[in-house]
C-alpha cells in the first residue's frame, strides 16, 4: 500500500537490467487475484502501481526490452550505458542504436529521453524546430 498511501512517491529501479520485470509484474497481479491476494488491501493491481510510479533502466544489449515493454509500457523505461563498470561495452552507443531500431517508433524518445526527465522531474525534451524564427 505504500504506492497507493503516496501517490506522487517515485521509485527508479537501476542497475538490475529489464528483462525480469514484465514475469514479475504478471506474477504479482496473478497472486492479488488467487485466494491468497484476497486479503492485500490494495485498491488497484500491482502492476497499475508500477505503471504509474515506477521507472526502470536497461542496458542497450537488453534485446529482451523488446518484449517487456508491451507488457509494461513504453514510458515505463529508459537506457544506462552502465558506465564506468568493467562490463561496460565500449561500443555500447552501437548497441543502443540497434536497439532503438528494434522498437515501435512511438517508444524510442521515451527510451532515449522523455521518460528519465519524466522520472526525475526534469524540463520536457525540447520539441524540433521549437523555439526557431520563421
């Protein structure tokens, strides 16, 4: 009940990849439905909770993400190049440019940036060609 006592709480999830969540999501909402969720005094399932206060990053050779995030949600997500760690990939911009192009378009500017400004309360992504004289 925390998400649902504090609805403006934001949780950012980092460091753990992506891949796992769209599994653990179904699983909570499945127990919150069966005789034991009964008893969870939760107005909503699990996962609108996560839908709605929740982010979590991933790695750009996360090929998985393009799975989860039909099952998750396209603003639920966004990239870490997991720099300055050893198992960094040197070519990890390579990477996240393939992985970009593996998504519907309407998730790649979510992916790349307006969900991390969302997340953390930073200014919206300046829209192309705004702010340019005629």
């Amino acid at each position: 009940g925390v998400f649902e006592k504090f609805p403006r709480l934001k949780l950012v999830v980092l460091e753990s990849g992506a891949g796992w969540i769209g599994h653990w999501l179904e699983r909570m909402d499945a127990v919150y439905a069966s005789p034991l969720g009964r008893g969870v005094p939760l107005k909503e399932k699990p996962s609108f909770y996560f839908r709605r206060q929740c982010w979590i990053s991933c790695d750009p050779d996360e090929r998985s993400l393009v799975g989860v995030i039909p099952l998750v949600g396209e603003r639920r997500f966004f990239w870490a190049s997991d720099f300055p760690h050893p198992d960094h990939p040197p070519e990890y911009v390579k990477e996240l440019a393939e992985l970009v192009e593996l998504l519907p378009p309407s998730a790649r500017w979510p992916l790349l940036s307006d969900n991390v400004r969302e997340a953390y309360g930073l200014p919206p992504r300046p829209q192309a060609g705004a702010g340019r004289g005629a």
